[in-house]
C-alpha cells in the first residue's frame, strides 16, 4: 500500500489503473480534463499501453468505450457535465445494451458555473437512465470508487456513472493506493446480440434493465460507500451526498448531534433511509447540484415528514455548497467577513498578450463596424472572450458548435451579414455538420475557424484537427474559391480586413481560417526544444 498526494481527479485517473482499466476516452473540459491527463503521464499506464488518446468529442469517446467494453476489457470515458449532452445518445442506450468488460463514466459537474454554461446534475442522466451512480466525498473514495467501479460494472451488467464536482476534482489530499490489478484478457459478449438495439431486441433488453433494478438497490443497501450514523438529537436528520459529508463534518468535528446517512451510491437505499426517517422529526437534504434527492424523498416517505434543502430555500437554490450554508441551515452562527471595498475591481478574464485572437477581432470589428451589433455568432473557446471588452465583437456562446448553425439559422431569417466564429477543436468536435447544412443550402454566411492548432482553453491539448481544416472544408464541398488560410498576425492586418470585407459581402458559404499557434503551445515547444538542445549539447 501506498499514500499519495493527488488531486481528484487524480485519484480516479489512478483508481482506473489500478482498477485494470485497458482504455480512457475523453474530450478535455474543465473540471474533468486532468484525469485522461493523469493517465497518458503515467509509468504504469504507459507499460501497459493502455489507451489514452484524446477523442474528437465526448460522443465518440462514450461510443469507441462502449466498444472496448464489448471486447471484454474495462474502460472508463471522461468528461464535464455539458459534455454529457453530446454523449447522451450513446449513454442512455448503452444502459440497454449493457456491458461485456466493465465501463465507468465519469463526469465532472461545475456547480456555481466557474467555467461553464450551466450547473446541470449529471446525477439526473444516471436516473434518467436508471443507471448506478457513484458520488464520492473525498479523494480516497473517488480512488476506491474508480478501482472497483468497474468490478461493480460487470456484476451488475451495466455502466456505471461517476459523478464529481469541481471542488472535489481541484483538492488534493493523502490518497492510499494499492497494488494494481490485471487487465482483463478480453472476450466478445456471450449474447451476439446484446448490442443490436432493433426494436424487438430492444423491448426485451429494456424489460431486463427494469428487472435489475432491485439489484441495483440492494448494490446500494450493502454498499461501503453508504453509511448510516446514530445521533442522540431526534428533532432532524441529515442526509448528506457526496461532498457535502465534509461539510457537515467541518461543522461538526467531533460528532455530530443529529441522525445522519452519508449517500455515495445510488439509487437510494431505501432502507437506511427509512430507518433514519422514523426516528425524526425533519429531513435535512444536503446535495451539491440539483435538488435530486430532495425531489425523490417528498414522494418517498408516506408520512408527510417535512424535507429541507434547497426547493424550501433552507439552503441556497443555486451555486456550489459550502460549510456555510451548511452552518446556516443548523442553526450554527457564522462568522461573516468584510465585504470586499468596492476600490477592488473585477478582473475577467482575457486572452493572452500576443494571442492570435486579438487579431482576428480586430480586423473584424473594423469590417463589422458599418453593419451595428448582432451580426457575429460565437462559440466555445479561448475566442469566446471576444465578448468582454476591449472587443465585444460577439453576440453568442451557447454550446460547441453553435456558431455555425445559430448563423445560418439568423441568415435564413434574412440576416445579412452572417459571421460565425469557432475554434479548430471546436470545429472537429462539432462544427462540421453545421458547415454541411450550410454548404448544402449555400446560405450566405461566413466561417471563421480561428487555429491556434491546439484545445487552449483547457490547457493546450492537442487538437483533432491539427493539419487537417483546410481538407475537411473542401471534403464538405465549399468553393475553393471561398476557402482562404491567412496568418493571424499584425503584419498582416491590412490584408485580413479586405479578406473579410470581400467573404461577408459575398451571398454565399465563406470560410477564413486565420491561423497561429497558441502563445502557450509556443512557449512551451520553445522551452521544450531548448531543454532538449541543452541536454544533447
């Protein structure tokens, strides 16, 4: 056995490892993007040549694991709680399928929005799905949970869904590991037909995952994970998801007065829950995300027992928990801090001095500037930050790939200019398609694939469409002559705004590709090569 110091996300990347995991999926996303990180840096990991490539969106890592889950080996898929929406397809139906090797996914949730759209509960996909969940209150049993999660896959035939929040992800603490097991020797399903979702063996595959269901409960009735503790104050009982168990316990360092269940594993063991309900007065629900659990009790529990959380406003409707709130909603007083002076002014973020973004925005500012406001559709990037000032060149940013079909869908509105903005790697994820639809009904709009030849935003992952933009737009059947590739840079800015001047005036499917790579990337290669050149000298 031995102890480390690891981060979340850390923990499950090498609880998956150790866990005999053959394969991890992933498309990077803040807060998950370090675990497949964790992963591809890994001695063991690379000795064993376990799969660590990124995939080109979370759709296509949910699918290509569930095909080495059908080989017989284990595999994990990694991603953030929006990432989960491109991937649902795959995800609810593999809760038909079933499983051949066991398959864990992990999804990351951003509670309080810090780097994402919404706060969305992965833990409502897992439901939706009746699929198992796991939630862990610290990093030792995110690193249990990933080791044994896909034990717990393969016994009770299905994925199994891990769910963290950004809290747990982003804080380290001593881990205890332990030797790593074998990688399963792969074999293909004893069903041939498992995986044919034609509707006939659907019904019947369906009518199998209602029967598990009972499994399932009892799975987490007998769980470790889950725990009931006795209290000698009946008038509340606390049950705690998750995180928020250290909360309680920061409120309560030596023992808590009050009846408690600590849940990590669904669906809800209704059994500990009963037996805590009967000896209180009122029911405490303390969940990071979604008042899911708070939802389920109110039809749970025949006797009207009062439920508390977060739809009563007990505790705060919105944003991550803390033991604050915590505090607050027992009754504890806090001790508040100063208000911030209002001399202290906000810092947003910005894109990075030298950034081949600043370019791009400010010749198509200068060319925007005689058509007003409301012509330019974003995406989800580095770019994205064309939207605060000194730019506020953008008017959208709602999900990859937006930017392409929300401006063809205001050009057939009458919108004229049409400007979309996207990434290279947003592009690959899921800009492509909305480029068909627009070349196929040549809607007057103009492209611009910003390529900084990496996924910066998340820390300079490579990118799928290294090398390959130019290809992809020709193979979607734009005009060649409406194809440009221009160097981002200032010396070129005179020539980058009469580019721009002549695509938006032109009634038809444009694409510019300002490209340069990221000023990060750059410093780093640079770095890199210097070392290199300094170790063989």
């Amino acid at each position: 056995m031995t102890k480390k110091l690891l981060l979340g996300v850390e923990a499950i990347g090498q609880g998956a490892i150790d866990g005999g995991m053959s394969g991890v999926y992933a498309y990077p996303g803040t807060p998950s993007t370090e675990i497949t990180e964790y992963v591809q840096e890994n001695a063991i990991a690379k000795e064993r040549k376990i799969h660590r490539e990124w995939s080109a969106n979370e759709k296509t890592a949910m699918e290509t694991a569930l095909g080495m889950s059908y080989a017989g080996k284990r595999a994990m898929v990694c991603m953030k709680h929006v990432g989960l929406n491109v991937a649902a397809d795959a995800f609810v139906n593999s809760a038909i399928t079933g499983v051949n090797g066991g398959l864990i996914v992990t999804v990351a949730d951003d509670p309080s929005m810090h780097s994402s759209q919404n706060e969305q509960d992965s833990r409502f996909y897992g439901k939706f799905s009746m699929l198992p969940i796991l939630e862990p209150s610290n990093q030792q049993e995110a690193y249990e949970m990933a080791r044994t999660g896909f034990e717990l896959s393969e016994k009770l035939g299905v994925p199994v869904l891990l769910r963290i929040t950004t809290r747990l992800a982003h804080s380290r603490a001593g881990v205890e590991t332990v030797e790593p097991m074998p990688e399963n020797t792969g074999s293909l399903p004893k069903d041939p037909r498992q995986f044919v979702l034609l509707p006939a063996i659907a019904r019947k595959r369906y009518a199998g995952l209602l029967e598990k269901q009972d499994s399932f409960r009892e799975s987490a009735e007998k769980a470790s994970f889950n725990q009931f503790f006795d209290g000698e104050d009946k008038s509340l009982g606390i049950i705690c998801c998750g995180i928020t168990y250290n909360y309680l316990k920061e409120n309560y360092p030596d023992e808590c007065p009050y009846p408690h269940v600590k849940l990590s594993q669904y669906p809800l063991p209704e059994d500990m829950l009963t037996k805590l309900e009967q000896q209180v007065d009122e029911i405490l629900v303390l969940e990071e995300g979604y008042p899911l659990v708070e939802e389920l009790l109110s039809g749970f529990f025949c006797r009207g027992r009062r439920i508390l959380g977060r739809l009563d406003g007990t505790l705060p409707r919105m944003g991550e928990l803390n033991p604050d709130h915590v505090a607050k909603a027992l009754g504890i007083p806090v001790k508040e801090g100063e208000k911030a002076p209002d001399v202290l002014a906000n810092r947003p973020p910005a894109l990075c001095k030298g950034c081949s973004h600043h370019d791009t925005y400010k010749a198509l500012n200068l060319v925007m500037e005689p058509f007003g406001d409301g012509h330019v559709f974003s995406d989800i990037g580095c770019y994205t930050l064309g939207a605060l000032p000194p730019y506020s060149s953008i008017n959208s940013c709602v999900d990859m790939g937006a930017s392409i079909t929300m401006a063809k869908g205001a050009a057939d509105a009458g919108l004229f200019p049409s400007v979309a903005v996207i990434g290279d790697s947003t592009f690959t994820h899921s800009g492509m398609t909305g480029l068909l639809d627009a070349v196929n009904e040549k809607t007057p709009i103009t492209v611009l694939i910003c390529d900084n030849e990496s996924v910066s935003m998340t820390g300079g992952q490579d990118s799928a469409a290294l090398g390959k933009i130019e290809s992809i737009c020709l193979g979607l059947g734009v005009d060649p002559d409406h194809l440009h590739t221009i160097e981002a840079h200032p010396k070129n800015h005179d020539q980058l705004v009469e580019l721009l001047e002549k695509e938006v005036n032109y009634e038809g499917v444009s694409v510019i590709v300002p490209r340069r790579e990221c000023i990060q990337k750059a410093a780093r290669r640079i770095r890199a090569e210097k070392m290199k050149s300094e170790q063989n000298a």
